[in-house]
C-alpha cells in the first residue's frame, strides 16, 4: 500500500508506519520503508 504523507521527520514517519501497517510511504519523490525498526530511503 502506497500513500502521500506530509513533509515530516523521519522518526514520525516511522512511527506512523508502524502504528498504521503501513510499509511504504512516498515523501516528496522517495519511498520510504519501515522494516526491523529501520527506515530506508529510495529515490
């Protein structure tokens, strides 16, 4: 699942994700990915 979020920190991010199940999160052109407690950015 794929969505836009606001231009927030990343730890927010990964909190969001985490609450939400969301794996994948497009910021402002990248992907970001919440795995094992991580964040990983894709441009």
């Amino acid at each position: 699942m794929l969505i836009s979020v606001p231009k927030i920190k990343e730890k927010q991010l990964l909190v969001e994700l985490k609450n939400s199940g969301i794996k994948y999160a497009v910021v402002i052109g990248k992907v970001i990915r919440a795995e094992d407690h991580k964040i990983f950015i894709e441009e």
